[in-house]
C-alpha cells in the first residue's frame, strides 16, 4: 500500500454512517493515508457539502431519518458536487440495492463488516479512477 505524503495536500474523505463505531473503524484504518471527516446523518452530510468538497464520500445506505440513497440523488444534485465519487459502505447485502446505488453513479459497493487493507485499496482505486474521468462499474462487477 503507498502510503500518501502527510501534508497538506492530502485527500479527504467524508464517512457518512449512523454507527459511530463504524465511523471509529473508517478513520482508524484511513487516519495514516487520508484527512477523515466523519458524520453520522445524511443531513448533516449536505450541510458540510455546502461548503466543503472532499475528494471521495463513504456512504452508508440504511440510515434515518434520510437514507443513503437519499442523500447520495441530494449529493448528485448539488452543483459541483455531482461529480465526488461516493462508495457505497454498506450493510446491505441485495442486489437491487446495488443496481440502484450504481445508477446513481457510484464507483464501488463495499459490504459491512470490511477489511482495512481492502477498503484502502478500493479507494485509492476510486481516486485513481475518478481522476482520470473512467466510466463507473458496471452491476456484475460489484455483485
């Protein structure tokens, strides 16, 4: 794993969960690599967008009051937001639950509980991806 330069331009990535335990596990394993910002509503989520633009969202699907896919179709809506691109982290393990975050544009669907070393690599693949503007993946390569 390289491990990204500890300065300012780091990457940051927003975790957006309702357990704070899974928010605790997302920065304890990306806190060495990347600026971490955790939230844990989908509301609170859009506020922080409102004025900051992080390099990539982790997003969980079931939360309340505001869902997952909720606030990602928010996200997608936002000018210059549009174009973060979101992992779905999630514990939902359904196949239309991954057609429907795909159509909503994210780059990978990562199912809860995850390894650290995994989820590291995805990201970076995500980043890698989204910086040089390929196609989001297709439903058979995230089932």
């Amino acid at each position: 794993m390289i491990k990204p330069e500890k300065a300012a331009n780091r990457k940051r990535i927003l975790a957006i969960d309702d357990a704070a335990i899974v928010l605790k596990r997302i920065s304890d394993a990306l806190e060495d690599y990347y600026d971490v910002v955790t939230v844990n509503t989908g509301s609170r989520a859009l506020r922080y967008l409102e004025t900051e633009k992080p390099d990539l969202i982790l997003l969980d699907i079931r939360m309340m009051p505001k869902d997952g896919f909720e606030t990602l179709q928010e996200i997608r809506s936002m000018e210059d937001r549009a174009d973060i691109p979101v992992i779905m982290l999630t514990g939902v393990e359904d196949k239309n639950a991954v057609v429907e975050s795909i159509k909503l544009g994210i780059c990978d669907y990562i199912l809860k509980p995850f390894f650290p070393d995994d989820l590291l690599e995805r990201i970076q693949r995500a980043l890698g991806s989204s910086e040089e503007n390929q196609q989001q993946p297709d439903e058979e390569e995230l089932l």
